[in-house]
C-alpha cells in the first residue's frame, strides 16, 4: 500500500507539472508583443504630376477644372504576409517540437522606440493624438494629419497583451485593390508611448492587385526632419 500511495505521489506531481507547462504554455500565447524577422522589399512612390501650360488670349473667359493628386509629405505604408510558429526551443534555437500557426490573427505594430513594458494600454485620446501630431512637426487640422486620419470609431475590438478588449479606438481602414477599406489601422497608447497598430486581415486582395496581405499598416513620419522616421516592429499573433 505504502508502495501504491509513493506510486500515485509521484504521478500526482508529473501531472502537476504537466498542468504547470500547460497553463505556462497558455501565458505564453496570450502574451505581450514580440519581434520579429523582417524581410524588406521594394519600395515604390508616385510620381508628382508635371507643370502644364495654357495659351491666355485677351477678352476671353475659359472654363477651368483642376484636379491634383498630391504625395502625402507625412505617411509611410507597409504591407505584406505574416507567418509564425511557437517553437519549444534550446538556448541554441535547436528545436524540440513547434506548432505552425493555421489563420493568422493578431497585430502588427510598430513604435519609434523600444517598448519596454506592455502595461497601461489604451485607444488614443484626441489630446494623445494631436500631440503626436506636434512631436512629429504635424498640423493637427491637416487633411492628413494624425488626428484627422484615424477619425472612424468603428475599429474592431481587439487585445495586446493582457489588455482586456480594446473596442470603438480611432482608425482608418487601409484599401484593397478595389479602393475599398479592408486593413484596420489604430493608434494605441502604451504608458504614453505612441504604438500605430494594423490588425491581421488574413489573405485579403493587397491595394496594388499583385496577391493577398494580411496586413496593411500606416506610420506617420517626422515632417519637421523631412519626412524620415525610424520604427521598431513587433507582432502579437493569436
């Protein structure tokens, strides 16, 4: 008898210890944001359309349409396919097992600095917003400015980390190739840190007809410098 109980013991804690890995393992996916490898492409923009000239003749009044297509001097796009794996791996990267992700759902999100905790998150205030707008040299009552992009309150809900669900933040929706808006874009507020958020749209038409994205994310860039900025990447997968 003695010998059974030290038997059930001992199964008692494997089990344990099972239970453990498996909530561990649970803590793991659910939790905050991490980097990632990045494979960059090619980048491509519009050509500003050229000065064209009109003969003026004395007397006469001329009907007139003008129509111009102007580069924003404030926005960088990003898009492309997101893939990723939970790995069980040694401090070599060598691999015990991994589990390959099916859908991908999550975020993408980039920041201009290094997010050192994932804590006190939340949607964007207008006041967050039109700071930003400032810090990066922006007028706030620009058509595309900050604040004036992420103007729809319909986002999606969504979570980073363990914050709880994220619903009704300030967004715009990036297009598909059709011109209609099919990649939500947010900005986020992580202990006042500025995170631009584009939430995984699995295998949707990209804007340029060339394929499917998962994701189309929009970062304003520092107008002041000369439209230059750097950001860190992150992804959260679920």
């Amino acid at each position: 008898m003695k010998e059974r109980a030290k038997q059930y013991t001992k199964q008692y804690k494997i089990l344990s210890v099972l239970m453990l890995v498996i909530i561990l393992g649970a803590v793991l996916v659910s939790g905050d944001p991490t980097g990632a490898d990045l494979t960059q492409g090619d980048s491509s923009r519009r050509v500003n359309q050229t000065v064209t000239s009109l003969n003026a003749q004395a007397g006469n009044v001329t009907a007139l349409n003008i129509d111009q297509v102007k580069i924003t001097e404030v926005w960088q796009g990003f898009y492309g396919n997101v893939s990723g794996r939970i790995t069980l791996d040694n401090a070599d990267n060598e691999t015990f097992y991994d589990w390959t992700a099916g859908t991908t759902q999550g975020e993408i999100l980039a920041s201009r600095t290094v997010v050192s905790s994932w804590t006190n998150i939340d949607c964007s205030s207008v006041t967050f917003r039109e700071n930003e707008d400032t810090a990066l040299g922006i007028t706030s009552t620009w058509t595309d400015s900050i604040n004036s992009t992420f103007n729809s309150t319909s986002t999606p809900t969504f979570q980073i980390g363990n914050s709880g669900d994220l619903s009704s933040c300030n967004g715009v929706q990036a297009y598909n190739n059709a011109g209609a808006g099919t990649f939500w874009n947010t900005l986020i507020n992580v202990s006042t840190t500025p995170v631009y958020v584009s939430i995984i749209n699995n295998d949707q038409n990209a804007f340029n007809g060339d394929g499917t994205a998962d994701f189309e994310l929009l970062v304003p860039t520092n107008y002041s410098e000369g439209g230059v900025a750097t950001y860190y990447f992150y992804v959260e997968l679920s």
